[in-house]
C-alpha cells in the first residue's frame, strides 16, 4: 500500500501521514517521477566533481539501511499507525515528503521557498482569471532522493541534497571539519594567501582532506619528506606544479592551488606501467593486499 509521509522538524512524532487512501496518493503520486530506469547510473565518488543530469548511487550496509528505515519509519507495520496530528499547526517545519511504495521510497527535499503563505496567479485560459492561495506547500515533478528496499541501495543527483535529507550518507564520504583543515595547513609548512580564507575551502578539497588524513598523512616538515616532495614535483613540473613548493613550504592562494597540492601530497600523478603515459589517480587510498599469505609447507 503506498501512502505519502512529512517529516517535521520538531522534538516528538516528527514522521506524520500526509494521504494514505489510494485517490489521493494517485492524484500526488505524478508528482514524484522517479529517475528512468534505463539511465546509466555511477557509484558516486566523492574525489569526482558532480555532473550535471548524472545520476550517482551507493550501496548501504545492514546497519545503515536500518538506520534510514528508523528514520524515516518506513516498514509498513510501523508507518500504518501513524497519524497526522498537528500536521495543519506544524506544516511550516516540513523538511521532506516522502513517497513509500513496496519496492522503494521517493524523497523531496522540502525549502522553506516551497511554502505559499499568500500569493496570487493568473491562470491562462480562454478567459483569464485571477486566483489566490495560501497556506500551500508548491513543488516540482522531480525527487531528490531514492531508496530501493531490497537492494539497499541509494539513487541520488546531489550527495549535497541527499545526504541533508540521510544523514547517514555522511558517513561514507566525510569532509574534514574546520579542525583538521587548519591542521592540515599548518603554517610552518604552508604559506596561505592573505586572499585564501581557509573557512572557505571547498566541500571536494575537504573530502579529499579527510582521506589524506586518514591514508596518507605525512610530516610535511621532515627533511627527507620535503626532498622528496621536490624531487616529485620536477618529475611532473609541466603539470604547472613547480611554483607550489619552494623546497620546504606550499604556497596556496585559491582552492585550485589547494587541489593541486593534495594531488601532489598524496602522490596521485603517476606514470602508466602499460602505457607509459604521466597520469593522475583518482583516490588516495592506500590497497589492501588481497592475496593471503601462505605457510610453506
């Protein structure tokens, strides 16, 4: 049985029934057009910069997955005893709307430009007439957001928006807090542009920050390290690399600067073996051998 949900941002019984019979889930149903399910979907990789009419998804673990359903009270036994009280006094707090059928959900993130207190419209017809409306929630045909039951797996255009609406989604790809940007770019070994705010450092190069930390942090003040570092550069110095490192600081003026700079600390310019082509990685993460040793008998 589908039915159509709020969640309300307010401390008790914030999951509220919105329609549960079937003539009016029918009549709101066309307005939560799920992607096609002949579109090319990617794993969504936080190092990658969104594109535009892409559609990324992920797969959630058992706990995550439980998670969500708790959340939102999707299983139909516990949805079913649901009612909409105070839904009429509280609808201002709306974050989301969400759609649950017996396969998957349907989520739309609700802003506070989708509430009409009072507006008026002309509708265009053979004879054109003036209307007023007040008191409505407007929105759009699209979703932002899908959740596939038996799969456990999340469809998503953007990681922004979906993971505002799962929170959950966070724990997947972490951007490094304000802390660890600035421990990160420790003045002893990074000279910051008077113009770069560091507080402004994009969401990318904070992901990228949060992986460097977890699978790649160096003491970038280690004389070896910095040899190092200067002997990687000139290996790639046309890659415009050269005037980032003076052989002991970074320089950063920008986010761009930022950018290269975690490509060059967590060494992700390479040379193809096969090809022998100069190359850049797209993740930090250290491998995992595979292959299990075994005992010589």
């Amino acid at each position: 049985m589908k039915k159509v949900l709020a969640k309300i941002n307010r401390k008790n019984d914030s999951n509220v029934i919105v329609f549960s019979e079937e003539i009016k889930v029918e009549k709101i149903e066309k307005m939560f057009q799920p992607y096609s399910s002949e579109l090319e979907l990617k794993k969504y990789d936080p190092e990658l910069p969104e594109e535009k009419d892409e559609y990324y998804y992920v797969n959630l673990s058992e706990k995550q997955f439980q998670t969500i359903t708790e959340e939102y009270i999707i299983s139909n036994d516990s949805s079913g005893e649901l009612n909409n009280d105070g839904f009429s006094r509280d609808y201002m707090n709306i974050t989301s709307l969400y759609l649950i059928s017996d396969k998957k959900v349907l989520f739309k993130k609700i802003n506070k430009s989708n509430f009409i207190h009072e507006r008026g419209f002309i509708r265009v017809q053979s004879e054109p007439s003036f209307e007023t409306a007040k008191n409505m929630i407007s929105m759009s045909n699209s979703v932002d957001l899908i959740l596939f039951k038996k799969e456990k797996k999340l469809l998503f255009r953007k990681f922004r928006i979906a993971s505002w609406i799962v929170p959950v989604l966070k724990e997947f790809y972490r951007s490094a807090t304000q802390e660890e940007v600035d421990k990160v770019l420790d003045k002893s070994v990074f000279n910051i542009g008077e113009s770069f705010d560091t507080k402004k450092v994009g969401d990318l190069n904070r992901k990228k920050i949060s992986l460097y930390l977890e699978h790649n942090e160096l003491d970038l003040g280690k004389k070896s390290v910095q040899i190092k570092i200067d002997n990687y550069i000139k290996k790639y110095e046309k890659y415009d690399l050269v005037n980032l490192f003076d052989g002991k600081k970074f320089s950063i003026d920008n986010n761009a600067d930022l950018t290269k700079v975690l490509q060059i600390v967590t060494g992700s310019f390479f040379e193809n073996e096969i090809t022998g082509k100069k190359m850049l990685a797209m993740s930090p993460k250290v491998l995992k051998n595979k292959i299990k040793n075994e005992t010589k008998k």
